[in-house]
C-alpha cells in the first residue's frame, strides 16, 4: 500500500482508528475465518496488518503451532503491533515492513488474508497476483474490501452524505477504488485464484461503536480532503461536528460501507 494513494492518516492517530474499526469488524471476521476453516497448523500472512489487530488475533485463534505474519509499509504502526504482541503475550506472531505490492515472498503460507488494503491501490490485480507468490499451491487467500456507496444512514443527514461523497472524491483523486467490493471475485479470477466464494456483511447500529467510524474516518481523511481541494478546513469541521451529532443520536441508524467479503484457492 503506497502512502501516495492512501488517503487516511497513518501512524498512531491512525492506529486509534484501526483499533476501533477492528472491534467493529471482529464478528465478521471471525466468522469468515470459521468458514474458511482455518488449521492449528497453517503458516498464516496478514497482508496491509495495519497496527496488527487481525494477525494477533489470527495467533490467539490458533494457537502456538501457527505462525503469523503482518506485514506493512508503515513502521510506526509496525512498532506499536509488535510492542502489542509482546505485552499480549503472542509468541507466535511477528511483523514485517515489506511492500508486499512491489514484491513478493518465499511461498511458504497457507493463508493469506487483506482487510481495507485492495481498495486503497492504484492497481489491485497487480497486488493480487503478487500475493499469490507468497502462497503454496493449495493455499487459501481472503480479501475483505468496501463498496463505499452502500452506506446507509436513517434518517438521511447532509453531513454523512457529504462524508461519502468526500471520502470517495479523495480516494479516487489518489487513483484509488473505494467501491472496489463488487469487482473482487472478478479480480481474483483473473488473478489466477479458483473455488471463489463470497459474502457480503455490513456492521450497523442504533447505538455504539459502529456510528462512531464514519466522524473517526472524516477526523483522519481530512488533511487529504483540504490538500485535494475537495473542502475547505471549515467545511470538514463543520461536517464532522454534525456527524458526532448524528452518531450520539440513538434514533439515527447507521452503517459502516458494505462489505465483500472473498475467499479462495491459490
């Protein structure tokens, strides 16, 4: 992931946003890992980890036999996972900073997996066909990406449709797809991928964390949003303030993007 078509902030104020959106998406993903059917045994690359939140989770989940990979292209984050893990305890997980879309690995993983990583790249194929130079024949791959026109938020409000139209804006400026959810199975075809299974989620609430990332992701786009000339630094405020307003308002109902979820075989 290139810090040239990745519009949000990096780093620790970003890492506070991984956090959140982490416990947002654990259901889901953890559901996906039980479909998929995860072994004690696998060798296991968490591509685009972010501050590790998946990978340590993937080392909980199965235990000292596995191994755990994330890799990353932004230390600071790597350096917060790592200290994360040890206090965690997770002996079987390790961080790497690697740019796993300029080059691939030794293909000695049973699983790979990208959460929120294809979306933000100029070119997602390219990506994707590199990732699977890190795995063995046979080996698993899973995606999970947004379709960001799927929010939803009702009743409707001016500032969360002004927060789609921006982050979308802002991505795409960049040369990235926000809306690159509906093109994954036909991406992993292409890229060489068989037996392609999909599901869509979309966490959602009256109340709690969940309404909180749309005002988190604003607060953490909005230096790329100025520096594209998409609003001016009042505008972004002035949105973002409604948004909180919106997220504390328990009769508002509100979603993160869809989500597609894509699995398999190398």
């Amino acid at each position: 992931m290139t810090a040239d078509t990745y519009i949000i902030q990096g780093g620790a104020p970003g890492r506070e946003r991984l956090r959140l959106l982490s416990r947002v998406m654990r259901p889901t993903t953890a559901e996906l890992f039980d479909r998929i059917g995860l072994q004690p045994d696998w060798a296991c690359l968490d591509a685009g980890c972010g501050g590790g939140d998946v990978s340590c989770d993937l080392a909980r989940k199965l235990g000292e036999a596995a191994r755990v990979v994330g890799m990353d292209v932004d230390a600071e984050k790597l350096a917060l996972a790592r200290s994360e893990a040890q206090q965690a305890g997770l002996s079987n997980v390790e961080f790497q900073l690697h740019d796993f879309c300029t080059s691939g690995g030794p293909a000695d993983f049973d699983f790979l997996y990208a959460r929120f990583v294809l979306s933000h790249l100029p070119d997602p194929l390219a990506a994707l066909r590199q990732m699977r130079k890190f795995l063995k024949p046979g080996a698993t791959f899973a995606a999970e990406d947004t379709d960001f026109r799927a929010h939803f938020c009702h009743p409707p409000h001016p500032a969360h449709e002004t927060y789609v139209r921006l982050f979308s804006a802002t991505a795409r400026r960049r040369g990235a797809n926000p809306d690159i959810g509906a093109e994954l199975p036909g991406l992993l075809r292409e890229a060489g991928f068989s037996d392609i299974r999909v599901r869509i989620v979309q966490p959602c609430g009256y109340t709690g964390e969940v309404k909180l990332l749309s005002p988190l992701t604003l607060e953490n786009i909005a230096a790329s949003v100025v520096e594209a000339g998409l609003a001016d630094e009042e505008e972004v405020n002035r949105t973002l303030a409604q948004l909180y307003e919106v997220a504390r308002d328990e009769t508002t109902f509100m979603s993160i993007p869809r989500v597609v979820q894509v699995w398999a075989r190398n």
